[in-house]
C-alpha cells in the first residue's frame, strides 16, 4: 500500500533591510515610499520570496529582479523582510513590491507606505536576521499542538485525489500504522464535504463520520479537514448569506463569480462581518458534532481577490495599475490544535492581499488567539 506522507516544515521570515543612513548604525527608522537605496560592494541581499532561493543572492551586479507580493503570494513563500550579509535589513509590515537593478534596491508600494531599515551591529547576515527577530517576531515561549511535529503530518490528497471517502480513509489509516509509521495528524482534503459552501460530510461518502473520527481518535490520528473560502452559487448557504453581503461583488452589487481550479464560484469577502459569522458557525460545528482537531484553509489566493469587475469595499484602494488591494482579514476558531496564532494560506480572504507571514509555522490550521 501506497503512504503518502506530508512532513510539517517551517517558515522562517527573511528580514529584508536597505541600507540606513550612518545616524542609524546601529538601529532603525522608518522610509516612505517608493524609497531606493545603493548595494554596498560585495554586499549580498536575500529574503522576499523563499522560492526565489535560486536566484539569490541579490547584489550589485543583479538586473532587473523584481517581484510584487500585493499581487502573488508565490506558493505561501513570501517573507516581510530582506536581509544582508552586512547585516542591513528591511521590513514591511504591508505586503509590497521590491527590485533588485544595477546596483539598486528599490522599495516601491505597500499598504502602509512605510518600510523600516536598519543596521545591526556586528555587520553579518545572522546579525541582520536577530536584529529583525528582536524588533518583530521574538519567541512567544509557546508552541503548537506538539504532535505536529513528533509525527508526520499525512494529507489523504496524495491517497485519494477527488475520491475522498470513509473505506479508503481508514483503508489508508490502517496502512499508515501497519507498516510502522506513527499516527500523526491526517488532513482529509477535498471532497469529504458536500458541496463548496455546504461543509457536511458527504453522506454518500461517509455513512458515519462520527464514527469514523471517534476512531481515527483511538488510533492517535488527530484530524483536520480541508477548508476553502469558495461556496457553490447554487447552494442553500449561498441563499442565505448573499443578501448579507458575505461574498466579494462584482460592480453591480452583487456576488462576484470567481473562477477557480474546481470552476466558478462565489468566494466569501472577510472583511464582511456575515461571512465571518457565518464560516464559524459552520466549523465550530465541525468541532462540536464531529470532534474534528483543527482545518486546512486552502485556496486563498491572491489572484482570486483582484479581479478588475470586483467593486471596492471600505478599506480597499486602487494602485496604480487599476488593481484592488486592501488590508488583511482574519477569522479564528478554537479547535483541540490551536496553541498559537497562526498566520494561515487563507487568513487573508478579503479581497486582495496576504500579509507576509511572520514567524508562524504553516501548518494551516485555524488558531484561536489571533493578534489584531
């Protein structure tokens, strides 16, 4: 039997600073944008982007490198920070656009229009990446539920693609621990629920879920489900919310349909107080009735919330180049797995812009406690 195995890694933020002034040697200061700054000689730049790794290091001899993180989160890889190896940083607490062009580092919109940079005695990489730690992601002291990291993390996707079911899921967890692996947690992707939006089991697929978990339970599994921000448009909770105004809309008013990689369909705006309600009201009874551990929040991406029709909602503005961006929005659920405040693949579901992940590992569960 085939075990496909998701290994949890962690995302360590690059601190990324320009180059400050000498007042500022050995602190920090605030730059407004767009701000430009000179490569040192023999200065190395990494950071924005981690997969981007190939294409670092940035220095003075780099031409034309540039990304934008307010438009592409590129695969969950983006960092707030660029850091150098003579100890230089820059941080951003928006999302922003960065270049890397014959011998210059330009800095150029964010949400915030402000970027901080520093210079950390010591004059190292290691130094350039503590300085950014001690200023804004020191150690909590806590960690996470610890059997996502003394255990795989294994993901039915691999197992089951869109044929998610209760026979092959205990199939496969029978598999896991008769061949010698630990129980660990198990996401159970796409599929197990009714519809996009209708966040049931599918009683075709799983004839009793409760059962099922209370088993996957007994065996040491803790089970996440997979989650999306997309609801079918012909769909009972679509009725429902739409009047609401819990979806993203188009320049008409009304729900914006969006396509996706499962098709076309209404995809719910979380800066909107009803969508917020009512997607927690559908996994705090996930939790309660089913015992499920904790979510993987999947297909948020930044591509979906910046569609030219989509109208704009307070908060949002309009760059330059005609599109939508607006601040972050969070939705957080107490579940057996939340420890910490994750910054999640979809904390961000209001049309536009993923805040650059911090010093978070992603294990995209929803968690309690999120910072405002």
């Amino acid at each position: 039997m085939k075990i496909a195995v998701v290994i949890v890694a962690s995302t360590i933020v690059a601190s990324f600073a320009f180059p400050a002034a000498p007042a500022e040697a050995a602190g920090h200061g605030s730059r407004t944008l767009p701000f430009v700054n000179r490569v040192i000689p023999g200065e190395s730049w990494f950071g924005g982007v981690v997969s981007c790794g190939l294409d670092m290091p940035w220095n003075a001899d780099t031409k034309g490198f540039r990304r934008d993180l307010r438009k592409e989160n590129y695969t969950n890889q983006t960092s707030p920070m660029l850091i150098s190896d003579k100890g230089r940083w820059i941080w951003c607490d928006d999302p922003f656009a960065f270049a890397f062009d014959g011998g210059e580092i330009v800095i150029e919109r964010s949400l915030s229009a402000l970027v901080e940079t520093g210079e950390a005695p010591g004059g190292t990489l290691r130094d350039a990446y503590l300085a950014v730690m001690r200023a804004h992601f020191q150690p909590e002291g806590a960690i996470p539920d610890q059997l996502l990291f003394t255990a795989p993390q294994y993901n039915t996707w691999i197992e089951l693609n869109y044929h998610q079911n209760q026979k092959d899921m205990m199939s496969y967890a029978r598999g896991i621990v008769d061949n010698g692996f630990p129980p660990g947690v198990v996401m159970i992707d796409d599929t197990w629920q009714t519809d996009y939006g209708v966040w049931r089991f599918d009683a075709a697929a799983f004839d009793d879920p409760k059962g099922m978990m209370d088993a996957l339970h007994k065996m040491g599994f803790k089970v996440s489900l997979w989650i999306c921000p997309f609801v079918s448009m012909d769909s009972r909770p679509y009725r429902a919310i739409a009047p609401k105004g819990a979806f993203c809309a188009g320049e008409d008013g009304s729900p914006e349909p969006v396509a996706w990689w499962n098709g076309k369909s209404a995809v719910l705006d979380l800066t909107s107080p009803a969508a917020v309600e009512w997607l927690k009201g559908e996994l705090d009874v996930l939790v309660r009735e089913y015992g499920v551990d904790g979510f993987k929040f999947d297909a948020a991406d930044v591509q979906f919330y910046t569609g030219k029709g989509m109208r704009l909602p307070a908060g949002c503005w309009l760059a330059d180049d005609g599109e939508v961006f607006t601040g972050p929005a969070r939705i957080t659920v107490k579940t057996p797995l939340s420890r910490l405040p994750y910054f999640t693949r979809a904390e961000c579901v209001g049309k536009g812009i993923f805040r650059p992940h911090r010093n978070r590992i992603l294990v995209k569960f929803v968690q309690s406690g999120g910072r405002r």
